[in-house]
C-alpha cells in the first residue's frame, strides 16, 4: 500500500464528510448513516434527483465543495469506472465500490477490474461487489441496508468477503462487541490484510474477525497477521471454501481462489490465528476474547446449579483439551463446610438450589472453589424467557457473586447458557459492562475458552520471534514427477537417507541382484507407474536370481494387464530393509501462493483408510516438528509399543529438518516429495519409497 492509499485509508475508516453517488442504493446508505448517527456533512450526487435522505443532492462530483474523505458508489459498472476516475481527480479519500459485474463475472468483468483499479488511482477502494463498511466507533455506515451491532465504545474489527455475511452479523443477537464491519468483496485494491495492518494501531478494536474465501497476497497477510499478534489482537478467522464444490462457488462469487484447506490451517496455526468453522463460533470466540481476555492457562474452575450441568461440562471440556482439577485437600474442605449437606465436592461445582440465588451464602462457595489455582471460570446459567422471570433475580444474584469473584481472582469469566437463546439482551449487556462475557452455547462457550488459551500460548511462543518468512518459490506451471529411482538419486544427493540399489533392465536384472545381495525388493520404475502396489509392480523378500527373473516376468505381466502403457523395461533393485518400529508418510509440498509445508502421518499402504496426518508450515522448528509428530496415533510406536524399542526422536527430526532444508534449498524447480513410507527403527531413517515433483522440462 502507498502512503498515500494508507492516508487516504484512514479518510475512508474515520471521514468527516461523505458522498453517496448512486439513486435507490444511495438513498439506503444515507438512512443507514442517519441510522447510527453520523453528524459530519453528507453529499448526495445525482442530476437526477432534488435530494437524497433530506440532503440536497449535486449534480456531479466536480459540484462538491470539497473532495469527500468517504464515498458510497452505487452506479452502473461502467459509469462506475468513470466516477472513480472523477472522485480520484477530485482528491477524495476512499470509496465503497458497491457496483457488482467485474472479475466475479469472469474474463470481461476481469478486464474491467482492469479499468477500475487504475480509475481509483490512490483512492482506497473497498470492493467492487461489497456491501462496504460500518465504523460504529465513529458512528459512519456507508452501508446499502439496514444495519445492527452492538458497540459499548470497543469492539471487534470484522472483516468479511461476503456482503450478506456481514449483514447477517451485524443482526446477531449475541452482544458481541463491534468496532468495525467491512464487506471487502473482490478486493481489487485493498484486501484483508491491509485493514487489519491499518486497524491494528486503534486501541479500541480488541480483535479481529476474518471471514476468509481466499488470500490474494500472502505474505502480506503474514506480515499484517504478525503485526495483530505483535499488538495483542487475536485474529479469529472462519475459512470458507474446503470442498470441492464450495472452492468452485468461492470463484464464482468474489473472484478469489480457496487454496487448500490444509495448507490455510497450517498457515493459521503457525501465524497465531484462531480458526472456527461456523459463524456462532466466530462471534463467541471474539465476544470471550474481548470481553473476559485471554486465560493464561487451560485449567477452568466450573459451577452449575445442576448435576447435569456440570456433568455437561466436564464431558465436552475434557474432549477438547480443557482441564477442571479437583479442589485441593484445603479448598475441598472449606467447600465441604460451606455447601449444604446434598452438594458434592467436585470441579465442575454443583453448588445445589437451597443456597442459590442466596447474596450471603453462595459468594463465599465462589471464593473458595476459585482460591485454588485456575485460569479462567465459568458458570452455567439458562435465564427464564420473558413473561416468565419472577425468579430471575435469583439467578442476577448468583451472576453478581459470580462476577465478583472472577475479579478478585484476576481471571477471564464467563456465564455461559446452554441453550444459545437462554440469555436476554439486558443481562448480556449488563454482563459486558462488567467484563464478563455473556456467552452462547455450551460447546461454543467451551470452544471459545480453549481457543483463547490456544491464542495465549501461541502468542507467548512466537510473539518476539520474527516474522514468518513464507517461501514463494513454487512452481505453478506445468510439473512431471520422476520415477522411483531418479527420485531416490536426487534425495541421495541432498544427503536424505534411501535404500541402497541400482537400476537394470529384464536383461540386467539377474547380475544385478547378484551385486546387491538377497533378500531384496524388485519393483517396475516409469512415469506411469506412481501407485505400484495396484499396479502389481513391486516384489518383495526375494532370496535368489531364479525368485527375481520370476518376479520380473510376472510383474511385466501384471502391469501390462493393469496399463500397457505404463509398462517399462526399467526395475529398480534394493536391499531388503529390517522391519520398523513404524512407518511414516512424509510429504512436502510448496504451493505457489502459500508456500511449503511439510506434512507427517501414518505411513504404509493404510495412510488413505487411517487418515493421520498433520500439516505445519515450513520452515520449522524442531519443538514444532515434535509437536506435531506427539499429536499423531502413530506416535504410539515410536514411543514403543508392547514392549518395542523407542525410536530416537531427535534423529528422526534432524533428517525431517534435511528434508526440509533439501526442498526450500529447490524450490524453484520442485514442487512436491512424497516418502511414503519412511521406514523409522532406533535412530535409523531411511526413505523406503519416493516420488519428486518438479517443473516440467528440468
């Protein structure tokens, strides 16, 4: 971004007047800012029209008395073109393109885009095809329909790719604090990332919420993700677009590719970024982030007024990574004296109904349950429907005990209603103006926690770190994969451990397994053949020259039965490797737009059926190659399963880390190694079988 795209940007996000160029559209842009509250001037712009919103319109941009600092276009796409063009001779700030028709049309629209970025000159253009943005700290919405959102003076900067997201986010009902709310559509000029650089610095937004379709400039966003965490703002994002079917309408509707979405986690996860899967679970992340904080540990002190409650708790927590220790012997015992004779003991706290609701009773229980050491506390609380609530303020007294008690403890709190509707607008505010989080869901509650102390941990592990430096050497043209042996020849080069062997032909082979020595494994090399096991093509614990030229006869039957056209006249020969402690697959690949990753799993002919595996970006660090290697099922074996011997982890690591060093030192020819499987016995590694990926004609 130009210095003079980001002073015009800041124009855009905080404007002191504003146009609406545009007919019908214009009209609901001008209620939306009477809506919300916006006292600057606001200039209409239509020959056609007397006023707009009670404001006398102009007759054309070069009528304004002064270039807007924020505009709102809603005009046809190509007068769209022309507008721009007129607003950037004028000096304005930035635009709202909410005109639709460009690159989301394909190739003519794309050309248009063309014209359009060029028209904007400087300006900073949100969009083409968005709804546009809502500050509600500075009380502007140059936004084309009805609006809502909750903002007690700090909130969430959300930043979305789909205008009708956006809205329907903005009409939640779930008190979740807004700062900010842009709809980015295309994103011909400014993206994602550049509104969380720009936003980073304001001590009112608290944290952002993406809704991410596909990132155009990668290690942009890295450098802007880096920035956030830098300054303490959590990035929540909801990443849409993973299946087949959803990364094709991704293309179809703002013009952005999804990318893969492994590769997007493995991205998230190395930057600090929460990821969540349904829109609930964005804002009830933001909302316990904001309001509570961060938990600086995972253990969570819980109370319920019912036995099923706190069974609830503790079965969902457990499953996703949060901890509610037992009360200490001391704080068992003053619970024991304080609770009535039915409760018992126990984290989560079933404090029982005699006492609820009770302001002399039920503060001391909090207290002590909340004097052993936790991070964070929650306490479930489903509040009456209205019409219904003669009893609520038991349960506002029992909030208010609450409330205090996480305050002089000094720790994130929440009161979390099972049911998400169980919680009226009045208590959720009254609760965030306490800094209590008011939550949703009772998995969306213990969701949220977990993330947040996610977030907390990631963030003190890289916070002081420097930036991830993404590779962006891929190739994104045409690529060929190399046989077996050719594969093989080049790791050998770069010092990864294979097998010994060498290649011959059918003539060959029978002096060639003389030289290797028995037992071996004979199989049928050639572009065709990157599955051989299907194929028929690999042969295994052969023990003599007659058992090979079978093999190899019977091999050149099967694979001609399988793909004449994937027959050769090529067999790859090689020691019989020992049985492992176990096998891993191990690939690496390096995408064009968002860079290499390494991923490890379960290995053998079962990886498709067991499904173990686990991305992480490239490059890493050995505490995170071990982190990752912890959290597979396979990991088991190589701790040494009934009775095995233990593999050396740090050997294993170190010719991970070479075979990762191997693929960035040629990222600009190679695209992907896959070795699968990687035999792993002691501190023995070895690649059993490989296949290399690298750009057609190297």
């Amino acid at each position: 971004m130009t210095p003079e795209r980001r002073r015009n940007l800041q124009r855009l996000l905080n404007p002191r007047h504003v146009a609406l160029v545009g007919g019908g559209d214009a009209v609901a842009a001008a209620t939306e800012c009477a809506r919300i509250g916006f006292e600057g001037p606001v200039w209409p712009v239509n020959p056609g029209r007397d006023e707009i919103g009670g404001h006398a319109c102009f007759a054309s941009v070069d009528d304004l008395p002064e270039a807007p600092d924020a505009v709102f276009l809603a005009v046809p796409r190509a007068a769209a073109i022309d507008v721009l063009r007129q607003l950037s001779a004028k000096g304005a700030g930035g635009v709202v393109c909410y005109t639709a028709g460009f690159r989301e049309m394909g190739e003519d629209g794309a050309a248009l885009e063309v014209d359009l970025v060029e028209a904007a000159g400087d300006m900073a253009l949100v969009g083409p095809n968005c709804y546009g943005l809502i500050n509600y700290l500075g009380k502007v919405a140059l936004w084309p329909f009805a609006h809502g959102g909750y903002a007690p003076g700090y909130g969430a900067a959300i930043i979305t790719q789909s205008g009708m997201l956006s809205s329907d986010l903005t009409m939640s009902q779930r008190s979740v604090p807004f700062a900010y709310m842009i709809s980015a559509g295309n994103q011909s000029v400014l993206a994602l990332e550049d509104f969380v650089d720009a936003l980073c610095t304001t001590e009112e937004v608290r944290a952002f919420g993406l809704h991410i379709e596909g990132l155009q400039d990668v290690p942009r966003f890295v450098e802007a993700a880096h920035k956030a965490l830098q300054a303490g703002k959590p990035i929540v994002a909801l990443k849409t677009g993973s299946s087949q079917v959803g990364s094709q309408l991704t293309q179809s509707h703002t013009g952005s590719l999804s990318g893969s979405d492994e590769l997007y986690s493995a991205l998230f996860e190395k930057l600090g970024i929460i990821r969540v899967h349904s829109p609930a679970q964005l804002l009830e992340t933001l909302k316990f982030l904001m309001v509570a904080g961060v938990p600086s540990g995972r253990c969570v002190a819980g109370f319920t007024c019912s036995g099923g409650g706190a069974t609830m708790l503790a079965d969902y927590g457990e499953k996703i990574g949060l901890r509610f220790n037992q009360p200490s012997e001391r704080v068992a015992s003053d619970l024991q004296a304080l609770l009535p004779h039915t409760a018992t003991v126990s984290n989560p706290l079933d404090y029982t109904t005699p006492i609820w609701g009770d302001r002399k009773r039920v503060p001391p229980v909090f207290s002590a349950h909340l004097s052993d050491a936790h991070d964070a506390g929650v306490i479930v609380q489903d509040y009456p429907a209205e019409g219904l609530d003669e009893a609520k303020s038991f349960y506002l007294n029992d909030a208010q005990s609450f409330v205090e008690a996480v305050k002089a403890r000094g720790i994130p709190g929440a009161v979390c209603a099972t049911l998400p509707e169980n919680i009226d607008l009045e208590t959720r505010q009254w609760l965030v103006s306490e800094g209590v989080a008011p939550m949703q869901g009772l998995p969306e509650t213990l969701e949220a926690i977990a993330a947040a102390a996610w977030y907390g941990e990631r963030r003190r592990a890289i916070e002081h770190s420097a930036p991830f430096e993404l590779v962006t050497t891929g190739t994104d043209g045409p690529t060929e994969t190399l046989d077996e042996a050719a594969g093989k020849a080049m790791l050998r080069a770069g010092g990864i451990s294979v097998p010994e062997g060498m290649v011959a032909s059918s003539a060959q082979v029978a002096d060639a397994a003389e030289q290797i020595g028995y037992p071996l494994v004979l199989k049928m090399t050639g572009p065709k053949l990157l599955h051989k096991t299907e194929a028929g093509a690999v042969a295994l614990n052969l023990a003599s020259k007659a058992e090979v030229l079978q093999a190899a006869a019977r091999m050149t039957e099967a694979v001609k039965a399988y793909d004449p056209a994937a027959v050769t006249d090529r067999f790859l020969l090689e020691r019989m490797q020992a049985p492992p402690t176990a096998e891993l697959l191990v690939s690496i690949r390096i995408d064009p737009q968002l860079g290499a990753a390494l991923t490890l799993g379960s290995g053998g002919t079962l990886v498709e059926l067991v499904g173990d595996a686990a991305t992480l970006m490239l490059p890493a660090s050995d505490a995170e190659i071990a982190e990752v290697l912890a959290s597979l099922k396979v990991s088991r074996l190589l701790d040494g399963f009934r009775g095995a011997s233990a593999i050396d982890r740090s050997a294993l690591i170190s010719e991970l880390q070479r075979l990762s060093d191997f693929m960035i030192s040629h990222a600009h020819t190679l695209s992907e190694v896959e070795i699968n499987p990687l035999f792993v016995s002691g501190s023995n590694v070895v690649a059993v079988d490989a296949l290399i990926t690298q750009r057609a004609g190297e």
